[in-house]
C-alpha cells in the first residue's frame, strides 16, 4: 500500500515563510501527479497547486506569485514553498497523489491523500 505523510506545517508571522513536504511510501512506482490542497475550519477544501511528473504546474489565484510546487521524483516527494504567507493562508494542507503505479506492470490505482499538516499565519 501507499502512504502520504506531511510534515513542514507550523506557526509563522504574516510575510513569513514554511516549506511543506509530502513524501510517498510503501510501494510507490510512480506518481503521475502531486498536489497541495488546504481546508479551513467551515470552509471547503480547496486545491492550492498541482504538479505532474513532468513538471508542469498550476496555482490557485491566491497562491500565485507567493508559493511555489516541486517535486523529486526519484524521492517520490513533493514540495510547498510557501511565501508572503498571510492569515487567510491559516488551513490544514493536505498532500494528495493521482495517477500512481505500484509496479512497473501496474495500472492506474486509487488517488491517495495525507492526512494533514496544520499551518497556522498569525501574529
């Protein structure tokens, strides 16, 4: 099976900075594409950033231009560089993981998610 833990959350000022990770264990082959997704208390969860294996990205509006999504794939890791954070950045950040493979023989298995890292903005 696969797991996905993050780790990298915390409490920062406004303006600060934290850097997220998310690391696939178990039996991983490949991951076709990793995301970030955040859910504030009441509020729906909501996808940040998304990378695929080939490196293409995309953002939501209000991560554009302050965070920045990479991953190593020889690691089956994935990144958040999170700057200018502010306090409506204050979420639960959750890894999720499509299109993996288990093997080199495998087909497409079931996205998986993290379960969370808290990232707290506030002064």
């Amino acid at each position: 099976q696969v797991q996905l833990v993050e780790s990298g959350g915390g409490l920062v000022q406004p303006g600060g900075s934290l850097r997220l990770s998310c690391a696939a264990s178990g039996n991983v082959f490949s991951i076709g594409a990793m995301d970030w997704y955040r859910q504030a208390p009441e509020k729906q969860r909501e996808l940040v950033a998304t990378i695929t294996s080939g490196g293409n990205t995309n953002y939501a509006d209000s991560a554009k231009g302050r965070f920045t999504i990479s991953r190593d794939n020889a690691k089956n890791t994935v990144y958040l560089q999170m700057n200018s954070l502010k306090p409506e950045d204050t979420a639960v950040y959750y890894c999720h993981a499509d299109r993996v493979r288990v093997s080199y023989s495998s087909t497409y298995s079931r996205p998986y998610w993290g379960q969370g890292t808290q990232v707290t903005v506030s002064s």
